[in-house]
C-alpha cells in the first residue's frame, strides 16, 4: 500500500497490525470465539469450532494482502465488522453483565468481563480503518493547478 505521508502511513500501520493482533489472539484463544458463537446461537454448536477458526484465519489474510498492495482495506473493515457483530450481539444478549453464575477464573468469567472494553476498543479500530478506506479509495483528490 503506497502511503501519501508519514500520517497515513502510521494510521495504515496501526490498522494492520491491531488487525495481525486480532488474528493472533483468535489463533490462541479460538474457545473465546467458539463460547462467544455458541452463547450468542449465531452458529449451531457443532460449528462453533470451525467458524471460530475460520474468522481469524480471513481476518489475517485479509490484512495480508492489504499489506502487501493486492486488495484494499474494504477486506479488513469487513473482517472488523464481523468481530464487532459478534461483541454487539453478546452485549445486546446481556451476556457481560455479572449474574454471579459465572465461577471465577472460569472461561465464561473471562470472556465476558471484558466484553465491553474489547467491543469499545475493536469500534474505534473500525471506525479507524474505515476512515482510512474512505480517505484511500473514496475521496476525490484532485490536484488544483495553479492559476495563471
């Protein structure tokens, strides 16, 4: 990707990488992902564990050739877009909120008590990348020329 300025090539980083974070975590704690799945009834549960390694598997081929220059950062956006569907429907479903069901040090306990932050933080990495697309593929730039 052929970055305009040292702005946009910090922001493009950041994007990449948050995204490379997000394959890395999804890689190492696919039963987050797969409890999120099942709980939310998104997937049948004899799905959950295919789909919980589908979804970072696209997200990290989709920030690689965002960062090699084949594709866009529209793959990006919408792999951000389908990790933050799936904390929205899990906040929506009030799955965060502490019954006192959830024994600590449990995965459920895990999960779910930092379900709001990651959605907060995931939102505004969206938001991000996708100012970044619309600035990269969307906006009209066109060169004024000098009048004389």
């Amino acid at each position: 990707m052929k970055a305009r300025s040292y702005f946009h090539l910090c922001v493009t980083s950041f994007v990449l990488m948050c995204a490379a974070a997000l394959t890395t975590k999804g890689f190492f704690f696919t039963e987050h992902t797969r409890l999120l799945l099942s709980d939310t009834g998104i997937v049948p549960i004899m799905y959950a564990d295919p789909v919980a390694l589908v979804i970072p598997i696209v997200l990290g081929i989709s920030a690689l050739t965002a960062c090699f220059g084949i594709t866009t950062l529209l793959p990006v956006v919408a792999a951000f877009c389908i990790h933050i569907a799936l904390l929205g429907l899990a906040l929506y479903q009030g799955l965060h909120i502490d019954c006192g069901c959830y024994l600590p040090g449990s995965l459920q306990s895990e999960v779910y008590s930092t379900l709001l932050p990651q959605f907060l933080v995931l939102l505004l990495i969206l938001c991000v990348s996708a100012a970044l697309y619309y600035f990269n593929n969307l906006a009209n730039h066109r060169l004024i020329a000098p009048s004389v």
